[in-house]
C-alpha cells in the first residue's frame, strides 16, 4: 500500500501547530527546491521571554540572489548568533521544568557551525523527533512540484505573519511567563519542551484530536 507523504517547508525550531500536522504524517517531506521565502519560520522561531514574544532569526547568505533554492541557502556566521539564541533561550526558559535536560543537546548542535539552512533544520529536526520519542523521519525533496498531486501540501501553510486557515484553539498549558502575560499559543517546539518534557506529545495528540482543554500530569 502506497504511504500519503505530507509536504513541509523547512524549518528552524517549528511552532507547534506545525509539529502537530508532522505528527499526524505517515511520510514526510521537507520541500528543499523552491525558491527559498524571507521572513518565514524557514529561517525563525518564535519563543516566549521576559518581555514578551521574542523571534529568534539564523541569518542567511542566497547565494544565487534572489533565485537561490532553499537546499543552497547558506548559514551566515559574520556573527555568533549561536551563542545569542542559546543564551536568549536560557534567560527564557532556565526556570522552565524541562530546560536543562535538553539544554547540552540543544547547545552541541546549534553550534556545530552548519553550512546550510537546511542541513541545520534537518539536524534539529531529528533532534526534536528524539526527543518525542518519535519513529519517524524526514526525506527532503528532490524535484519542485507547483502543485502536490500525490500527498498533503503543507509548504505555505505556515507563517508567523498571519494565522493558518482553520487553526485549533490551542488548550491552555502552563507556561514560564503566563502571570505576566498570560497564555501565549503556538510558539516554538521549544517552548512545550521545557514546560512540558514528556507530556508534549500527548499535547500534540490533545491539539490534533480538537480538545480545548489539556491537563497535564505534572500540575
């Protein structure tokens, strides 16, 4: 029986309602040759901090202009953005359940210096499918399609501009800031990680099956 593959863009720590839809995929596809989109979460994370939503962005070089495929986005280290992001996560979520238990994984591949955009997102990606304990993975395209014929298209769904057509009402959980700012929905993986560690998947599964409410057996 031929598996459905889901189409993704890809992405630099993902927001949960897409971790949510890669849940739900029996194959996965990580679009690698379009022409790669600005201001995207391609390339972005948003995560919660002291003052508010705070966007974490991996500078890139298009080395083709403004025709460069994303498989040929490079990774620009003009600056150590690495150490930035790292540092502004552990002022985020140090006080957070879960941060130091993936806080020296999180650290060693961030800094392994990846030439590409996407050879970055892949390794984290595979990161975050381990630690959810996940028995997938993720193929990145070879050939660009306008139109997906033969799955899910899922590449343009997701922007941290706008809200997706027909998004879930996030259940509530509980978060690092939520005194200061109350609950704030879909940010980064990360963000579920570190208030959440194991339970994160069965929050995952909560969003997908349409549950408002989540109740989580740390509390």
């Amino acid at each position: 029986m031929n598996t459905q593959a889901s189409y993704f863009s890809t992405a630099y720590f993902p927001p949960v309602e897409y971790m949510a839809r890669m849940m739900q995929a029996d194959k996965i596809l990580i679009e690698g040759q379009e022409t790669y989109a600005r201001q995207t979460y391609r390339n972005r994370c948003i995560i919660q901090s002291a003052n508010g939503p705070l966007m974490l962005t991996v500078p890139v070089r298009k080395i083709y202009g403004n025709h460069t495929r994303t498989s040929d986005i490079r990774v620009s280290y003009q600056y150590d953005w690495a150490t930035l992001h790292i540092r502004a996560l552990e002022a985020a979520y140090n006080a957070s359940p879960y941060f130091l238990y993936y806080k020296d994984a999180l650290q060693r591949t961030l800094s392994a210096n990846h030439e590409t955009l996407l050879g970055l997102n892949m390794a984290l990606l595979k990161q975050i499918m381990e630690w959810l304990n996940w028995e997938k993975e993720a193929g990145v395209t070879k050939t660009f399609h306008h139109r997906i014929r033969d799955g899910k298209d899922l590449r343009f769904v997701f922007h941290p501009g706008r809200t997706t057509e027909n998004a879930p009402a996030f259940p509530v959980y509980i978060q690092v800031f939520s005194e200061k700012h109350g609950f704030q929905p879909n940010l980064s993986i990360l963000d579920l990680l570190f208030n959440l560690g194991n339970e994160t998947t069965r929050y995952l599964a909560a969003l997908n099956s349409g549950s408002t409410e989540f109740l989580s057996g740390n509390t």
